[in-house]
C-alpha cells in the first residue's frame, strides 16, 4: 500500500515526521494484532511521548502499522508536536518509563517498541548528567560564598580591636577634656571683666560724651548764633568805615569833576563864538553843541547824605570786647563736659570693680557646681573598667572566633570533599563511558567515576545531618538578631522596647534614669539620650542634668547686677561750672543793638547812590560832539571841537570811572548796613535768650539726662556679662562633654560590630551553606541514577526461559543491547532501528 499524497506533503514540510519515510512498513502496512489497546489511549501515550522528543516519531510506524493511527490521526499528533514542541521536555522521562512498563505488561505484539526503549537508556543518561552538573556549579557558588563569608567574618573580628580602641579613645579624651572645658568657661570671664573695667576708665568719653551729645542739641545752635552775631559786629563796623570812607571820596571827587567840567564848558562856548560858527554851513551846528552845553555838570549830590560817624563810634566802642573770644570759652566749657564726669566719678569706679569681682567669683562657683563633673568621673571609672575587660577578654575573643572559624571551614572542605567527588565522577564518567559495551564490560575511567559518585553520596548521608544543625543554628542566631536587634535599631524601635515603664525594673517608672541618678520619677529615656548623643549636644542636655541642678538659676544675671545697679545709681555729676556766655558778652550784645544803625537813612544813601554821576554820559557826549564836528568844513573848527571831545573822554576816564566804583562799593555796604540794621533789637534779644536757655539746661535740667544716659552706660557694661552667661549657658548645652562619642560607641557595638561584621556574615554564611547542603539530596539521586550508567556490574540482566518471558530477549531498555531475532522469526523493524542507531 503506497503512502497517501497529503502525508508524503507532511514528511516534507516536517523534518520530524520525514524519517518515517524510511521505514519500509511505514510504506507497506500490515495486518494490526488482534489485541491492541484502543485508539485514544494509545494517541494520548504517543501525543506525551511526542511532545517529550522529536525522535519519538519512530513509534508511529508502529501504530500506523498496527493500525491503531489513521493518515488524521497521524495530522493531529503532528500539530500538537508543531505547537506544543518543548513544552513538556522535562517529564518525558518518566513517560517512556510508564510506557515500558505498559510494553512488558502487553502482549509480544509491543515488542515492536523496543527501540524507543533503547532510546531511552541513553537519553535518560544526558539528562542526568546534564541536571547533575547544573546542581553541582550552584553548590559550587553556595560553598564558595560560605567560604568567603567565614574567613569575612574572622577577618572583621580581628580588625575590631583598633575600632574600639578608637572609640575608646575619643570616649576618654570626651571626659579628660571636659574639666578643661569648664575652666575654660571660668577663665573667659576675664574678656567681659576686662572690657568693662577699660569702658569704666574711659568713662569720661563715655558717659561724658553721651551727655554732651543730647546736652549739645540746645547748647551749640546757642553758642552759634552768639558766634554769629559777634561776625555780623565786625562786617558792621568794616562797612560803616566803608561808608564814611566812599562819602569823603566822592564828595572830593563831585567836586573836581564839577570844576572839570565847568572849565570844558566855558572852554567849548569860546570856541563856539568864533566867527567861523557864523557861516552858512557851521551855524546850525554850531548852535545845537551850544544848546547841548547845559548837560555837562554834576548830577548826584552827596553832601546832602547825613554822616555815619556816630554809628561807626559806638560800633567800634562795641568791638572793644572782644565777643568771639568769649563764645569760644563757652565752647571750651562745654567741651570739657568728658573730663568733669571723669573727675566726679573717680570714686565710685573702684566700688564697681569689686562688684565685679564679686560676680566673677560668683559665676566661677556656679559653674564648678556642676554635676557634670562628678557623672565624668563615675563614668570614667567604669570606661576604665570596661576597656580593661575588653583587654583581657578579646584575645578569649579571637581564640574561640578561631574555633568557629575552623568548624566552620571543616563543614565547608567537607562540602568541597563531596563536589569534588561529583566532579571527578562526572568528568570520569563521561570521558570513559561507552554506550557499545556491556555493563560488566565497562571501562576503569567508567567505574571510577561511578565509584566517585556513589563516594559522594556516602559522604553526603555521613555528613549531611551536621551539615543541617550548623545551617538550622546559625539561620536561628542570625535571623533572630537581624529581625530582633539590627533592623529595630535601624528605626529605633528598640529603643521603645528598651524605654518601656516597669520592664527592667518593678519599681522604676524609668530605668534609665533610676539607673544613672537613682531617680526613676525623671523622663529620661534611651532613645532621647541617644538621639541627642547622635547630634553630639551635651551630656547636660543629653542626660537632662538640669533636673538636678539648674545652671540658669544660678547663672541668672539680674542677681548679679543689682549691686551694680545700685553703685551706677549712686553716681552724681554736677555740670554747673559750665558757662557758655558770661554778662560782659550779653552786655556787649546789648550795646551792639543801641549802637545806631538802624536810625541811618538808607533811602537817601540808595537814592544817591542809584544816579548817575553827570546829566549826560560824558562817552555819548563825546562822541556825539566828534560827529558833529565832521559834519563841519575842514578847518580849525573841526579840530578844534574834536580836541574839546578828547578832553571830555578824559575827564570821565579820570574822575568819572574812579567814582563810580567807589559808589559801587558804597552801595554794598549800605545794603549790608540795612541788612544787619533790620530787626537788630529783635535778633539780639533771641541770642541772648537763647545762650540763657541753654544755661538753664546745663544748670538745672542736665541731671536728667545725666541720669538717663547713665542707666545706657550701666546698661551696656552689664550687656558684656549678659553675652557672657548665655555663651556659659549655651556651652554647657551644648558644648561641653559633647557625647558624640558615646552614641558612635553604640553605633560601632550594635550597627557596626553585631550587624554588619557578625550578623550579615553569619546570615550570608547560613545561606551559602544552606543552598550547598539543599542540593544534597537531588545531587544524591542523580548520582545514584548516574552511577548505574558509569559503574562495572558482576552480572547482566539476561533471561534464559524465552517461552515464558518473551520480553527477556527484547532490548535492555537499561543496557542498550537488543536482539534482533525473535522466535526465530527475522525482525524487520529492530533490524532498521539498530542500523539507524
């Protein structure tokens, strides 16, 4: 019977399917056994044993033969192989060994299956050794990080003797230095001291100098305006002399330019009258210059102006005391302000001194109070203690962390021991295993391997039980104090633990403190202590020592200035002595405003002084008088006028020039005068009442001031001490015996030594030797199942009675050997199967 067209289409498309085709029964069918199982059930084994191997296929020739398959049935195995191939790899092993197991039951038809069988025996042997030697690499990489970790943690073990001698280190320098630190804090009570006593020497410029500053808001606008009167006398009596003095020069001078010009005029009228005037030509010019002569003369008369000669004599009369001199004494006076409070509080400095003796002294043993020192000193004693004990315990340390050490590696080459023989048995094994010979013909390299497997698992089974009790004690130890200990310190949760009321102690509320004081009624706990420790404050703060001994109400600075209060209260200045403007400078200010001034005429000086010298601008007349004279025939006429316009300029350049500028100076002066003059009485009697108000302030009201600039200065000397206490107190808070060194003791105890160095080496140690000795027990079985493969048997599985045992001359599925005659009869199938294998 030929091979239908869509199958030998499916042999083609499938490389899987394509050897069937090479089986002559597949191409010729034959008559199926009488008794063969139903069709589903041997389309379910196949369908197992197909998705378990592709080679598997060789047992449809069989079904298809017998024919339990039909050509869909063939199709449908071939999809579930296309879609599903792989997915059920790991369970084909025990598959083949149910379906042998069904064969042997069956009848001798299934002998045709035999060959699936033989395939099995070496399958089964890959995949052992292939499962076997994954296991081994995994307990290879366990045994190694136990290893590691062991020697880790004896290597952190020995390195801790330096950690703790440096913590123990900057513990004692905390508490040798803290002494240091409070004597520290009393000597600089000598920076405070020592500036208040320099501020209490310079207490002239000080105090003094406050006082003149706010006495010096009326006082110095007082002896200002006198000073400035005392100028305006002298700019009065330098323009009364400017006055007296213009007025002389320029009458002499209205005088000679009057004679001047009278002389030009007659002179200019004879030539005039000359008969070459009369001509036809020169008449009319001749008679508008004589119409014109009436413009030469003088215009501004200043001997009308009254004399300033009685003013200037009684301004002089004035200037006689000299006022400016006497407004500087004023001002001497008050500028001696510092050394009058100098000099009257030379007595009390020495009392405020020894007041302030008194409070370093004060503040010293205050300070020396301190509990601070006595808890230093118990505590070094037991830091003492304790470091002489971890002395001379550390080395028991190191000696029984070398025990561990050692056990630990002994259970770690015990482990190395039973790999090796794995390996040694896989690596023998496959190098001299050979599937062609016999059982009792194996190979020396063969049974070596087998005996080093077989040596692997005995060594498991003797030591595996101790293996497990150092995994199970070590697991307990270190994750009892990971979950206990090291993860509760990390979010100090233990610390609640530690403060809960009534847990050490019955009777104490708090234990910490019942503890370290003997007082349990006080709030201190162990998270509160170490949290503050861990910000490095002070153990003042940290251990809440203020319930015992308050340093704020011993260093509280209104009980030390009181004395000091009362000593700057007693003090008394008396700044009467001050005389900033005597009668004599009053008198004389008071003369100044009777001297006159006010009475002159200054409207008729200013009159004057505003016109012109002359009618006519001797300039313009001149040279109109020039002109007209060109307009004239040439002759002695025209000369002659142009002669009399040369002397015109010159009169003006000589007379009139000089008087004007001294009627400029005359003007100035005037207006100075009227200045000054205006409300004299007035602006003399404000200086003086002004200078007498200042007095009354220095004389009567400057204690007030006195007083009140005292309690500044009073204030600012017991400032020095106020900065001083709270720098103390501060300190003490948070500076002095700064416990950063006790809470990096904890933390080196717990965080350092017990977590990270024994804690995480013993967990990582528990679980490299936990997964080491875990694949114990699947190495044991795969290296029994592969030792039966390697090792040299003393007999073979071989069956004499064939009559009865049909299956004893069937291949040894465990062996690989077969035969390929039965009863006698040629065996097609098994012939191609061996030739194919």
């Amino acid at each position: 019977m030929s091979t239908p067209a869509h199958v030998t289409g499916l042999l083609h498309r499938n490389p899987s399917l394509h050897l069937l085709g090479t089986f002559p029964s597949f191409r010729k069918r034959s008559n199926p056994p009488t008794n063969c199982s139903s069709c589903y059930l041997n389309l379910t084994k196949l369908w197992l044993l197909s998705s378990a191997y592709c080679c598997c296929w060789r047992c449809l020739e069989v079904l298809f033969q017998r024919g339990s398959l039909c050509t869909g049935q063939l199709l449908e195995l071939w999809i579930w192989d296309t879609y599903l191939l792989g997915t059920m790899r790991p369970t084909y092993m025990s598959s083949l060994g149910q379906l042998k197991f069904c064969f042997e039951l069956s009848e001798p038809s299934f002998l045709w299956y035999s060959p699936i069988l033989s395939l099995k025996t070496s399958s089964e042997s890959l995949y052992n050794k292939g499962l076997s030697t994954q296991r081994l690499i995994i307990r290879s990489i366990s045994v190694f990080c136990a290893f590691a970790t062991n020697q880790h943690l004896t290597t952190q073990v020995r390195g801790m003797r330096p950690l703790i001698k440096s913590n123990f280190k900057d513990l004692r320098t905390l508490l040798t230095d803290t002494p240091e630190q409070i004597d520290y804090l009393v000597s600089q009570f000598d920076t405070p001291k020592n500036q208040a006593l320099l501020d209490l020497d310079n207490i002239g410029p000080l105090l003094g100098g406050r006082v003149q500053d706010q006495l010096g808001k009326r006082v110095l606008p007082a002896l200002d305006a006198v000073l400035t009167m005392a100028g305006a006398i002298r700019e009065t009596r330098e323009a009364l002399e400017n006055v007296s003095a213009s007025m002389e020069i320029l009458q002499e001078g209205t005088n000679r330019l009057s004679a001047n010009l009278t002389n030009a005029k007659e002179n200019l009228n004879n030539t005039l009258n000359d008969a070459a005037c009369s001509g036809a030509q020169a008449a009319s010019t001749c008679d508008v210059i004589r119409n014109s002569l009436n413009q030469l003369s003088i215009n501004a008369n200043f001997s009308r102006l009254p004399p300033v000669t009685s003013q200037l004599a009684k301004v002089s009369e004035v200037l006689k005391i000299d006022l400016a001199s006497l407004v500087q004494k004023g001002y001497a006076a008050f500028n001696d302000t510092p050394n009058l409070v100098q000099n009257q509080t030379k007595n009390i400095l020495s009392d405020v001194k020894s007041v302030l003796d008194s409070i370093g002294t004060n503040i010293t043993v205050a300070v020396k109070m301190l509990p601070i020192q006595k808890t230093i000193t118990d505590f070094l004693i037991y830091l003492t203690q304790t470091e002489t004990y971890i002395e001379n315990y550390f080395p028991l340390v190191e000696q029984y962390d070398f025990y561990r050490w050692l056990s630990c590696l002994i259970a770690c080459c015990l482990l190395i021991l039973i790999l090796v023989f794995y390996y040694l048995g896989l690596l023998c094994g496959a190098c001299g295993y050979n599937k062609h010979k016999t059982p009792t013909n194996r190979g020396c390299v063969s049974n070596t391997g087998g005996n080093f497997l077989m040596a692997g698992v005995g060594f498991s089974f003797l030591f595996s039980w101790a293996l497990m009790i150092i995994v199970v004690s070590t697991f307990v130890l270190g994750g009892n104090v990971e979950k206990l200990v090291c993860e509760p310190f990390k979010d100090k949760t233990i610390f609640q633990v530690l403060d809960t009321p009534y847990l050490f102690n019955e009777q104490w509320k708090n234990y910490l403190s019942g503890l370290l004081f003997k007082n349990p009624d006080v709030n201190l706990t162990f998270e509160q202590v170490y949290s503050d420790c861990k910000k490095n404050k002070g153990i003042y703060t940290s251990l809440q020592l203020d319930k015992f001994y308050n340093i704020s109400k011993f260093l509280t600075i209104s009980q030390y200035t009181q004395d000091l209060t009362v000593q700057f209260e007693s003090i008394k200045i008396n700044l009467s002595t001050i005389v900033l403007l005597d009668e004599v400078g009053k008198e004389n200010l008071l003369n100044f405003s009777f001297s006159g001034i006010d009475g002159i005429d200054f409207a008729a000086y200013l009159t004057e002084v505003n016109k012109s010298i002359t009618k006519v601008d001797l300039l313009s007349f001149a040279n109109d008088l020039e002109a007209r004279a060109e307009q004239l025939p040439k002759g002695a006429l025209e000369n002659a006028l142009k002669g009399h316009a040369s002397n015109i300029r010159m009169i003006h350049r000589q007379h009139v020039i000089p008087m004007e500028q001294e009627m400029s100076t005359l003007n100035q002066s005037i207006r100075l005068l009227q200045k000054t003059a205006t409300e004299l009485m007035v602006k003399v009697s404000q200086v003086i009442t002004t200078v007498e108000g200042a007095q009354f302030l220095i004389n009567n009201n400057a204690s007030s001031i006195i007083i009140e600039e005292t309690k500044k200065y009073m204030n600012m000397i017991i400032d020095y001490f106020e900065q001083y206490i709270q720098w103390v107190k501060d300190s003490i808070a948070m500076d002095v015996a700064a416990c950063k060194p006790l809470a990096n003791i904890i933390d080196t105890a717990i965080e350092i030594f017990l977590c990270s160095y024994i804690t995480n080496s013993v967990n990582a140690f528990w679980f490299g030797l936990g997964g080491a000795t875990t694949f114990l027990v699947p190495a044991i079985i795969f290296a029994v199942k592969l030792s039966k493969y390697y090792r040299r048997m003393d007999s073979e599985d071989v069956y004499d009675d064939v009559e009865t045992l049909p299956m004893k001359n069937m291949e040894n599925g465990n062996y690989g050997y077969h035969k390929d005659h039965l009863y006698g009869l040629h065996n097609p199938v098994m012939t191609s199967a061996m030739e194919q294998w």
